[in-house]
C-alpha cells in the first residue's frame, strides 16, 4: 500500500483511505489570523469525520441490492435507516464516548466516537417502500429488492442484398 513520503511535513498519510484522518495540511506551520484552524484540525473536530470510518460494502445479487455496515459495539437502537427523496438510502448513527471515571489513567484511545452518516443513491429499480434492516454481531444488513426489469421485445430484420 502506498503511502505519500514523510518530505510532506514528516506527516505519513495512507493515499488511498479518503476518510484518513491523518491528513497532510500544506498549510501547516504557516501563521494565519486565529479565527482559522488548520485543515487537519477541523477535520479532528468534526463529528462525522471522527467515525468517518464506518466501512459499508454494496452488493447487487439477481434480486436486491444488499448493503453491509460494520457497527461494532452498537445497538440497533443507535443506529436509522432511512430512505430520502423516494431513492437515498440514508445511515446514520452515533457511538458514544465511554465515561471517563476519577482515577482512570488513559494510556491510549484508538476507537471513534461521534456521529457518522452515509448516503447511497439507488437506482431506479429499487422497491424503496420494501427496504429490510437487520443487525446481528455488529453487522447492520439492508436489503432493498429490486423490481424486474421488462426487457424489450427484439425482433429479428431480414437484410437484403
């Protein structure tokens, strides 16, 4: 996997994640007024880029289009499906922050929290009033079936010489 070069301000950025949060900001270092934060900042600060990482795989079978979420640690209660527009399948939700007890010395904090929200344009074959949503071992499972497709009736020309 490539990874721009530490000459980019010593910072290593995986190139091919768009959700990276470890973002290379080429204004870096450069002092601007204080009502401006740096990119990199206000990426950290966003709630949605902070669980920006939620990994959601789309499939198209012969007869639905089948969305898989990992939502590890997450009930169902914390999580929506949603469809907008007559054809946006929406999903959103939100992990909370664990409580932080007097006494407790965190020595590392790796896993996200905030809210999070991805949006799938469907296609026209889509029964959105037949959407299904199940969660089971921090997997969220859409299914949204898919209407047929009635194929043109082809007639052969003859031609002539």
């Amino acid at each position: 996997m490539s990874i721009i070069p530490s000459f980019f301000g010593g910072r290593r950025t995986n190139v091919f994640d768009p959700f990276s949060l470890d973002i290379w900001d080429p204004f870096e270092g450069i002092p601007f007024n204080n009502n401006f934060r740096s990119l990199s900042d206000q990426v950290r600060s966003s709630e949605v880029a902070s669980f920006a990482h939620t990994n959601i795989d789309w499939k198209e079978t012969a007869d639905a289009h089948v969305f898989k979420a990992d939502l590890p640690g997450l009930k169902k209660e914390e999580v929506k499906v949603e469809v907008e527009d007559g054809r946006v399948l929406q999903i959103k939700g939100e992990r909370n922050k664990e409580n932080e007890e007097k006494g407790d010395t965190w020595h590392r904090v790796e896993r996200s929290s905030g809210k999070f929200m991805r949006r799938f344009s469907l296609p026209e074959n889509a029964k959105v009033d037949q959407v299904k949503a199940a969660m089971e071992n921090g997997v969220l499972t859409v299914t949204v079936p898919k209407m047929e497709v009635k194929k043109a009736d082809l007639k052969s020309i003859q031609i002539s010489g």
